[in-house]
C-alpha cells in the first residue's frame, strides 16, 4: 500500500510540474513577442528621429551635407550606446 501511495503521490507532482511548465513557456513565448515588438517600434522611432534631423538639417545645408552630419550623430548616438553596454557587460 506505502508503494502505490508513493507512485500516485510522485505522479501527482509530475503533473503539476508539467502544468507549471507549460504556464512558463506559455509566458516567455509571450514576452518574447512582446520584446519583439517593442524592438521594431523602437526601431522605426529611431529611424523616424533620424529622418528628422536630416530634413531640418537639410534646410540650411546641402542633401550630402546633411546626410554626413546626420550620419556622424547617429554614428556617435550608437557608439555611446555599444560603449554604455559594453562598460555593464564588463561589470556584470
């Protein structure tokens, strides 16, 4: 009788493993598409910013002009942002 108990018993937590589980993954799938989106709208801000700063720049300057100045921003914006993750890296 201990035995049977102790097999239905361990099946038991078995289950309720599985179920845990599957909630979990059913969540992760769901923040990974969420981090997804978040990524391709932040994504088409940046862009959206950058386009910006060309057309006011273009105003007062050339197209090749504003273009080399709005390249070197963004170039210098996401080599603060490499070095920024790269300094968290190293401290972690």
């Amino acid at each position: 009788m201990g035995l049977a108990r102790l097999v239905v018993s361990f099946m038991e937590l078995l289950e309720a493993e599985v179920r845990a589980l599957g909630a979990g993954l059913l969540d992760l799938k769901i923040a990974s598409i969420l981090a997804w989106v978040a990524g391709c709208l932040v994504l088409a801000g940046f862009l959206l910013v950058v386009s910006g700063v060309f057309f006011t720049l273009r105003r007062g300057m050339s197209g090749p002009a504003a273009l080399v100045v709005t390249g070197l921003l963004t170039l210098a914006v996401s080599g603060g942002l490499l070095w920024s993750a790269r300094k968290i890296v190293r401290r972690a």
